[in-house]
C-alpha cells in the first residue's frame, strides 16, 4: 500500500486523489507499467509502476469541479449495487465506472460522450482478454516444456523470458527510448 499526504490534508483533496487512482485513466496508465509474472498474475512493482503514474495538481481544480468530484465520492462510496471486479465493469459498461471516469475526465479537464467511454471501455476489455489469453497460453506452453524436459532429462529444453533491458546488456546493445515529452 502506498502511503502518501497531500499538502492541504482536506478530506476532499483525498476523496479526489481516491477517485482518480480508480479510475480508467490510472489503468491505462498502470497498464503500460505492469510486469507479468507466473499464470494470470501481474505485479505492480512500487518503482516502476506507482511512481510512474501521472496524478493531476489536485489543489489547483476549480471549485465547482472539486464539489462535483466530492459529491461523486461521496455516491460511489454508499454504492453496494454494481460493485463488481473491473473487468465486468468494463465489458457491461456499468455506470458506476462511467461516473468516476466522468469526473476523473473533468479534473483533467476533457469530458466525453457516452460513445467515447464506450470505446474506451471496449478497448480496456480486448487489451484484458489479450493479456488473459497469453497468460493461458504460455501457462499451457510451460507445462508442456515440463513435461518435455522430465521425459529427456538430457535436454535444456527450457524456455526462458527476459526483459528487453536485460537482454540488451547482456548483449552489450544500448537502447535509446524515445521521448514522449
């Protein structure tokens, strides 16, 4: 768990902080910071995920906009219908994702039509279902490795994953990522 104060220790500067971090736009941007581990698990590493996920300048929103955002905290928290896992929000298109998304696009300053969180909604659905299907597939893939290497005790026939960084140094490449500022 990430421990944190905001500056101004106001309980709504909380609630809005609380807000965000649950909304589609921080999965988006975790999405792009997870590490695959074994089966269908992930990790979210502190350092390479959290630290990395971009928060607005709660402090500096409007007053009205911070208003709404309590006041849709304060709903969603009393919510006991639709309190399903993410995925299932994602593919029914609940409307308890749509509220928090809708005033996480506020704070940022966009908003967007129920088609464009549709859209949105179906793409989080696909990159989900893709990810799951490569966790089945390479389970069922290293299982059959297993069984290969216990039949031929002989053979390394043991495949391995890496991550891009390391294989570079080992291989004494350097890699230059592009900048997205």
């Amino acid at each position: 768990m990430m421990c944190l104060r905001l500056k101004n220790e106001r309980d709504d500067y909380y609630k809005a902080l609380t807000l965000y971090l649950n909304s589609s736009l921080t999965f988006i941007q975790l999405l792009a910071y997870l590490a695959t581990t074994i089966g269908s698990w992930v990790a979210l590493h502190s350092d390479q995920t959290w630290f990395n996920a971009l928060v607005p300048d709660l402090e500096s929103l409007p007053k009205d906009v911070l208003h709404e955002v309590v006041r849709t905290f304060n709903e969603v928290a009393k919510t006991e219908e639709g309190l399903t896992h993410l995925y299932s929000r994602y593919s029914s298109g609940s409307e308890l994702q749509r509220k928090i998304d809708r005033v996480a696009l506020k704070i940022v300053g966009l908003e967007w039509s129920d088609e464009q969180l549709d859209e949105l909604y179906r793409a989080l659905k696909f990159e989900l279902d893709v990810m799951q299907r490569i966790s089945e597939e390479s389970s069922k893939a290293r299982r059959k490795v297993g069984r290969k290497k216990r039949g031929k005790s002989g053979e390394n026939s043991k495949a391995t994953q890496t991550g891009l960084d390391r294989w570079a140094r080992k291989r004494r490449i350097l890699i230059k990522y592009p900048s997205l500022a």
